[in-house]
C-alpha cells in the first residue's frame, strides 16, 4: 500500500491532545524521504516557561532496548555469540534457569520476573526512592530473581525489563568494555548521532533538554520534576538519552539493513504475537496501523518521559514523538496517534 502523506494537521492534532491530557510540552518529527516534519507544542520547562522545540534531547526510556539488541547481533554477526546460546554459556551462574537463551531474553520470553514492577509499585514514592541510586546489573538481576518466574522460557510474550539488564551483561563480558563504549563505537559514531548519550550514572542530560514531569497516582495532577536522576534502575534497558532525529536515523538505518547482516535483521523481525495488532521480534516492535501500513521501532516510558519512535519497512519514512509526562495513560494512548498521522496521513479519530 502505498503510505499517504504525512498529515501535519493531524500530528499537530495529536500533540495538542497530548497537553490537553495533562503534558506540559510534545513534540514530533517526521523524515520521509529525506523531507522533514517537525512539529512541538508547549513547554520544555514549567519553570523557565521555556517552550518545548523538536530539537530538545530527552530519556528515551525502553527505545535503549533496540540499541541494546543491535550491539548483539552485531556480535552474532561477528560469530561471538549465537542467539539459540543459552545465556548461562557465556555468563556461568547468572541464572538459575539454564534453557534461558539469548533470542528468549530479546524477545520478551524468558519468564524472568520485572523487577521495575517491585520497584514502581507505588510511583512517586518507588521513583523518589531509587532516583539518585547507581545499581549493579547484579543488583537489578537479583530483584528479579527474588520472584518466581512468570513463565517458561520461549514461552508467551511477557515485556520484562530484566531480559535487557541480562543482555548488557551480556554485552559487557563479550566486548570487556561497557555498554556505553559498545553503544559509542557500534551505532552513535557511526550514524553520528549528535543528539545520543549513555551517561549512566550522570543524572544531568546533556545539551538543550526537556525536562520530565512525573503524575502522581491516583486523581491528583500534581507532577513530580523527574528531570535529574541517574536511571540506573534501567541501564541497558532504558537509559539511553537522544532526541526525534537521530531516533529517525537510527531506525531507518536499522530497517535499511545498515546496523546489521540480512539474516539478522530477518531474525530481529520474526514475531511473537503482543496483540491482534501488535508483534514483538528481537528488541523490536511491529504495530499494525488503520490504514494497512506496518511500521517498526520501539517505544519507551521512563519517569517523566514518554516516546514513540516507528519506521516504514524500507526505513524511508520515520516518525518520533515524544510527550515529558509519564504515568498517564490518557498522554501515552495519544502517541499512537503520531504514527496514523505520519504514515496513514489520516485525521486520526
Ligand atoms: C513501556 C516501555 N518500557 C520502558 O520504557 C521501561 C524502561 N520502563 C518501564 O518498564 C516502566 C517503569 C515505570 C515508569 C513509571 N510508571 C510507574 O511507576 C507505574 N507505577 C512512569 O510511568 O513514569 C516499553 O518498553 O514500551
């Protein structure tokens, strides 16, 4: 099918109800075909009053997953690992469960346990708690083993930040550098992605940034300035910094089969069902829109930040968006909308 044109009535629709919902700024920016869009609505910073640009850096939250996932299938690529390895092959003893490969920790189906569900029980109180701490990966593996499995491995689909903590460690005995350094030397130099850190445990974000607004539970608005913490809760798993247009350049050069071999990249889009619309591969997800069109990228949730980040199959035409609000269903279900109005071109319902 060919894609309709991008819809900046609709994306800008879209951002609007974002802040209509409760986030103070949003934005989104297009690349289709080299053509850019770039759309922002309210404010950065609720204290400056300093307005939101489609320019700002902000946390990307899970879309570090993707990183994560492309630094180990390059080292499959380079016959380091094999994805059907079990995981404790190369890390002897770190989990009790030995049928646990890697292609299951990738996939979301391992069934090991996510510790952000102990930790963020209650949001406010389990953010405060955790936000200036700096965690081993061990220390993060050890919250998840403490509960029971949710399920067998290569079993269902169950979303498990501890898949992506297990991964770096993975990363970081099979380069003996960090995964920093890995993320540094393997996709942000090479794509010269200007606007992408890993500054794990730094809680500043570098450069022109959005700060990050957290609702607290329950019926109170009232938001928690999230902006500075180290995010060493997520680490491989979600602490990556970038802003809308390297995450564009980043997925298309992903869906162009330009960060890893062919064979991989069929390997990263081979589907486990989330939902009737929806597929998750290797750190990658599929979403179905209205319109027939599938696109590919991740999204991310971390305190205060909220982004979309989705590709065409060809990589030709990508589309992020990002709201600084976070525990807010109400913002979260009007990203979708960015992607309809981007690659359908329709006035989203
Ligand atoms: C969903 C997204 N996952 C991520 O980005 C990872 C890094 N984030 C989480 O697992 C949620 C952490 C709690 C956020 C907090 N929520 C709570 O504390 C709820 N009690 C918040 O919303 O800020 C993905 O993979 O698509």
């Amino acid at each position: 099918l060919p894609a309709a044109a991008p819809d900046p009535v609709a994306l800008r629709a879209a951002l609007r109800s974002a802040l209509a919902n409760g986030a103070p700024g949003a934005l989104a920016r297009v690349d289709d075909n080299g053509r850019a869009h770039r759309l922002a609505e309210g404010l950065a910073d609720r204290g400056t009053k300093r307005a939101i640009t489609a320019e700002d850096r902000f946390r990307i939250g899970s879309v570090t997953k993707t990183f994560t996932t492309v630094v180990l299938l390059q080292l499959v690529d380079e016959g380091v690992l094999k994805l059907d390895d079990p995981v404790v092959k190369h890390l002897p003893g770190a989990l009790p469960d030995k049928r646990i490969t890697v292609r299951h920790l990738l996939g979301n189906r391992s069934g090991l346990y996510d510790y952000t569900n102990t930790l963020f029980a209650r949001t406010v109180s389990g953010f405060e708690a955790v936000r200036n701490k700096v965690f081993t990966h061990r220390q993060l593996l050890d919250l998840s083993l403490a509960k029971a499995a949710t399920g067998s491995p290569g079993g269902a689909y169950a979303y498990s930040n501890t898949n992506f903590v297990v991964a770096g460690m993975l990363i970081e005995k099979l380069t003996g550098t960090s995964t920093g350094t890995a993320y540094r030397e393997r996709i942000i130099t090479p794509l010269k992605l200007a606007d992408t850190f890993y500054v794990h445990p730094d809680t500043a974000l570098p450069g022109k940034h959005s700060r990050g607004y957290l609702t607290s539970d329950g019926s109170g608005t009232s938001l928690v300035d999230a902006t500075r913490q180290t995010a060493s809760w997520a680490q491989s798993a979600g602490a990556i910094i970038s802003s809308a247009r390297d995450l564009n350049t980043f997925f298309s050069a992903l869906l162009r089969g330009e960060l890893t071999s062919a064979a991989r990249l069929t390997q990263m889009r081979r589907w486990t069902a989330v939902n009737s619309t929806q597929g998750y591969g290797l750190g990658l997800r599929r979403r179905d829109l209205s319109c027939g069109v599938s696109v590919y990228g991740h999204t991310g949730a971390v305190q205060g930040y909220y982004t979309y980040s989705f590709t065409s199959g060809d990589g030709k035409r990508s589309v992020t968006s990002f709201a600084n609000a976070s525990n807010n269903a109400a913002v979260l279900n009007t990203l979708p909308r960015t992607l309809e109005a981007a690659f359908c071109g329709t006035q989203a319902t």
